[in-house]
C-alpha cells in the first residue's frame, strides 16, 4: 500500500521520529536580549546527511566548518545562533566556530566532527562566546520544541516557518520535516537563509544528496527577494532512520514518494519566505511555460520575480506588464515576442505579440491581494519553471537602512 504525501505548515524538525530540539535567549542579539537566538537540533540516532552551502566566496567560519564535517556524509546535531553570523571575523571566527561544536558534542555526548554550526545576523562581528558558554548547557530539547528551534534561527523574519510531510511505502509511515529562515538578501542559488530538514527514513548518502539537489533547484533556488547572496546560508538534510523500514535509494519503492514529499516541504518553506520577507506586502508567483529547454524556463522567472520594477509595480497594484516581458528579455531565455502569451492574476494582457485591451483600474484592484499570480507562456516548447518573489516596499529600505543602527 502507497499513500501520497500530504504537507503541513504546522509541525517542523521534530515531526520525524527520534529528533529534538530546544532553544534558549542567550542574549547575542543586540535589539532584543528576551529573544530566543542560540538553538540545537539533535538526533538520537546518527544520520545520513547532505548539504547545500552559499556559492559566495566568502564564506562565513561556520559555513566552512560545516561543510568540513558534513562531507564525512554524517552528523548527528546542529547547533545554531541568530543575531552575529560569524563572518569575516578571521582566525578567531573560525576558533569560535569550533568551539561552538564542541559545547553541543559535549553536552549531547557525540562527537565534534558530528555537528553542524550555524550562525546568522550581523557580519563582521566576533561572536560573544561568553554568553554561548554560560547559555550553551542550558538548552533543553524536547520532541516538542521544533518551533523554538525555527524561532532561535530568526533575524529579521516576523513569523517562525516550518513545514512536514508524510507518506506511506509498505505499512510504514514514514515523515520529512523541515524549518527556515530567511527574510533579506535572497537570491538564488541559495541566500541569507537557513533550512535544516529531518526524516526518520533511512536513506542512501548518494541519493540524499541528489534528492536534496533537486528539490533546492525547485524551491530555494527559485526563490528571490532582493538579488543577494550571504557568507552564511546553508540547506542541510539529517535521515535518523528511525521509523525503520528499508534503505531509500535510487531504486527504491518509495524513491518517488521520499522525494515527492521532500520537494513538497522545501516548496513550502520556499514560499513562506517570499511571503515573509523585508517588508514585503505580497507573495509574487511567476510560473513560466511553454520554454525550449527547463535552463529558459528557470531563468526566465526568476528574472521577473526579481525585477525590481515589476516588484514595485505590485507593490503599487500597478498591472504594468511591459515590465514582465523587458525582464523575460534580459534573462537570457530563446524568446520571440510574436509568441508570448502573458498572465496577470489570470487575466491575458498579451496574446502571441499582441497586446490585449483591459479594464486597468479592475486589475489593479485584482492585483491588491496578498498573492499575485503572473503567467509567462513562451510558445517555444513544453519546459516550465515557477519561481518566488515578493513586492518592494519602503519598510524593507527602511529595515536595511538601520540594520546595524
């Protein structure tokens, strides 16, 4: 018997079995010391893992730290800080993020070389290891504490993400959970975002890391705020194998269902951050179709999720659609304007090269709603591609014009 996954956006990392998690206020953020900001996330049972890391250069002390110990393709915890991130701090940065691992081997009793160590907020700042020593061993973690880990990992998000997913392969149900955050400098490939995923499915490490690859190209990389990329972000899968059953791999029964549900929690989380992000009003959804090849697709939407111009105009209910078709055709994609067909919250205002007559003042009423849908059909071949974005405001110059004030 196979039962389809479903998604949820109310339970987190510690709906798969045999992960917990906990958070406490350390005190490291400077605007608000009552504010959770040093969490772990622990698994009772090691775990095949992978991991996506920023493709900026310049990575952050824990990114590298990080990606030295995931490549072992085990951990068992993460241990993770929001209000200093770590980066461009030099040789001390990197002690600190050693440190930081060793504090949560040794107070989960696994080894350094298990831990993965996060931290977000404000570069260029030396972490205050002080108060991670004093709050460290104070962290309680509990099969009921996944939204406090999402909270501990929050900058300048406003709400806690989280999303999970079940499904069923042999009589065995088995579940994906996952947390974000991220809010500002967002950009593809990755951004200022953290996303630790958890499954009691025991899974191969080839296949992890390809399933993990997949569903960050449909969600998290087609995800765009502000064109951004930061020191610090990091996409991490954990599989604990606890709900027993057989290995996932590529040939698999549930090798469909595993990935399925996986993309489906990645999506969600995707989604929840473009609709949270710096001062954002709107979700903006591009879907576009009909592309010769995924690569026109991909890129094509994300070059209108990310115009500046089309994310004010949404901002200002404004349907100006000539900004679409301008992003479509700085984007690289093969396009022929005699066949583009364009969508504005369903509404055809451009029909294979032509433009459509319509009733603006309509539209943009249609257009003052919390999601605005827009629709690109190339008419060159079958590919397609949705990518997040959301609208342009003044509160998010405002946020990032005091972040550090």
């Amino acid at each position: 018997m196979i039962e389809e996954p479903s998604v949820k956006l109310t339970e987190g990392v510690t709906a798969p079995r045999g992960f917990f998690a906990g958070a406490v206020a350390a005190g490291i953020r400077d605007d608000d010391n009552e504010r959770l900001d040093l969490a772990l996330l622990y698994s009772e049972l090691p775990c095949t893992a992978a991991a996506l890391f920023t493709t900026n250069v310049l990575k952050s002390a824990p990114v590298r730290l990080s990606q030295r110990n995931v490549a072992s393709g085990r951990i068992q915890a993460v241990v993770a800080n929001s209000g200093c991130a770590n980066a461009y701090t030099g040789a001390q940065g990197m002690r600190d993020a050693e440190e930081m691992a060793r504090l949560a081997a040794d107070k989960l009793g696994i080894g350094e070389a298990d831990v993965v160590v996060a931290s977000t907020g404000v570069t260029g700042r030396p972490l205050p290891m002080e108060k991670i020593r004093a709050a460290l061993p104070s962290v309680a973690v509990s099969r009921t504490a996944g939204e406090a880990f999402a909270r501990g990992i929050m900058t300048t998000d406003r709400v806690p993400k989280q999303a999970s997913a079940s499904f069923t392969v042999g009589g065995i149900e088995y579940r994906i959970g996952g947390c974000a955050k991220g809010a500002g400098m967002v950009h593809p490939n990755l951004a200022t975002m953290f996303a630790f995923l958890t499954t009691d499915a025991a899974a191969d490490h080839a296949f992890l890391g390809k399933a993990l690859k997949r569903a960050a190209d449909l969600s998290f990389n087609m995800l765009t705020v502000d064109g951004d990329t930061s020191p610090s972000d990091m996409l991490l899968v954990m599989a604990n194998g606890a709900a027993g059953g057989p290995l996932v791999d590529q040939s698999s029964e549930g090798r469909l269902l595993f990935e399925e549900a996986l993309n489906g929690v990645c999506v969600a989380l995707a989604k929840s951050m473009a609709r949270d992000a710096e001062g954002a009003t709107k979700l903006i959804e591009v879907e576009v179709v009909g592309a010769l090849t995924e690569y026109d697709a991909r890129v094509a939407a994300r070059a209108v999720a990310g115009s500046a111009l089309v994310k004010s105009a949404v901002y200002g209910n404004d349907p100006n659609w000539g900004r679409v078709l301008a992003a479509v055709g700085r984007s690289g994609a093969a396009v022929d304007e005699s066949r583009i067909s364009l969508f504005w919250q369903e509404e055809r205002l451009f029909d294979r090269g032509t433009p459509v007559p319509f009733d603006k003042r309509a539209l943009g009423r249609a257009t003052d709603r919390p999601e605005v849908r827009i629709r690109v059909d190339l008419g060159a071949g079958k590919a397609a591609a949705t990518a997040w974005g959301c609208d342009l405001t003044e509160e998010y110059v405002r946020i990032n014009a005091e972040y550090t004030t």
